[in-house]
C-alpha cells in the first residue's frame, strides 16, 4: 500500500466514526504518525483529502458490490440476496457500528458542499441503477409483473436500507436492520 493509500485508508476511518466536520488535519496527522509536510505532499487540503476518501469508497463499492454481487454469473434472487447479507455482514462487524459510510457523509455533507453531493449521488445512483437491472431480470422470468416500476422499487429498496441503518445506528439496535432485511426478502420472494 502506498503512503497516499495508507493515509486515505487511515482518514476514512477517522470521518467514519467523527465525521468529517469534526475530523482535524492533527487527528489524520497523529493516527497516520506523519508530519504537515507529509500530508500537503499528497493533498492540497483536508477538502482534497476529504474527496479521496469518497473515492475509496467508490472503488470499494464498485468491486464488492457492483462487481462481485452485482455483475457476477449469480441468478438475480442470489445477487439481491447476496447485497442484503454483505449489507448485514458490514453492520454487525465492530467497523459497521457507525452507520453507512456513505449516508453518514451523504447526511453530513450533500447540503454544504456540491462536489461531495455528486461524487455521494453517483454511489447511490450506481447501486439503485443495479437493483432495477436486477429487478427488471426477475421481471423478465416472470418473477414479478411486467407493470412493476422496476427503478421506483430499487430507489425504494435503497431507501429501506439506508433507513433502517440509520435507526440500526440512532437506537443501538441491529434488529431495526435485520426487519427492513427480512421485509426486502418477504415482500420480492428472495426465500
């Protein structure tokens, strides 16, 4: 891992659990052991900074979900299924105890700052355009009617999720994640 890499890794750790209002130059500094020189090497400011760590998000997103669930040989029940047990997996491992790293900084920062918004927009876009392809393959097999709005559904199923981590994290209860997960399984028949 390069020393870029190692000090994005380390600060995406940092605005997960304080956020990224809250999160200091000196907190990266000190957790990455590296001096200002160091950091303005590889970034311009913490709001450069800031835009890499939601790029490494992108990548992640984009290889362990839309790669490996999503754009895999999996028939479209097992690809559903498999998002909604990574999703589970994520949040009831010690690293997913402070919500969606994604919502957390779309809730934080869409409102104060544009290019945050967008680069956020496109991960939800992404992922709510691969549940209506998955969506629309099950419509195809007859899994469901061929009136299904295919995009108002993944957009409503992204919104469940998304909602029930937020209460997952607000009221220290993983059940409120693991209703919305089996509501998603029993309401498209993924059992």
């Amino acid at each position: 891992m390069s020393k870029q890499q190692e000090i994005i890794t380390i600060s995406r750790r940092i605005i997960y659990s304080k956020g990224y209002q809250a999160t200091s130059i000196s907190d990266i500094l000190d957790a990455a052991n590296i001096g200002k020189g160091q950091f303005y090497h590889y970034f311009s400011s913490k709001h450069d900074l800031g835009l890499a760590v939601v790029e490494d998000l992108v990548k992640e997103c984009d290889q362990e979900v839309f790669l490996e669930i999503f754009q895999s040989e999996f028939d479209p029940i097992t690809k559903l299924n498999k998002m909604l047990k990574r999703t589970l997996v994520f949040h009831t491992d010690e690293e997913g105890k402070s919500g969606c790293p994604v919502g957390n900084l779309a809730i934080e920062m869409s409102e104060h700052d544009e290019t945050f918004r967008l680069k956020i927009q496109y991960i939800f876009d992404r992922w709510i355009s691969f549940i209506e392809e998955t969506l629309n393959e099950l419509i195809k097999q007859g899994h469901f009617p061929s009136t299904m709005d295919s995009k108002k559904h993944a957009q409503s199923i992204v919104a469940m999720i998304e909602g029930g981590v937020l209460l997952m994290k607000s009221q220290k209860d993983i059940s409120f994640l693991t209703n919305v997960l089996d509501v998603i399984r029993e309401q498209y028949r993924l059992s």
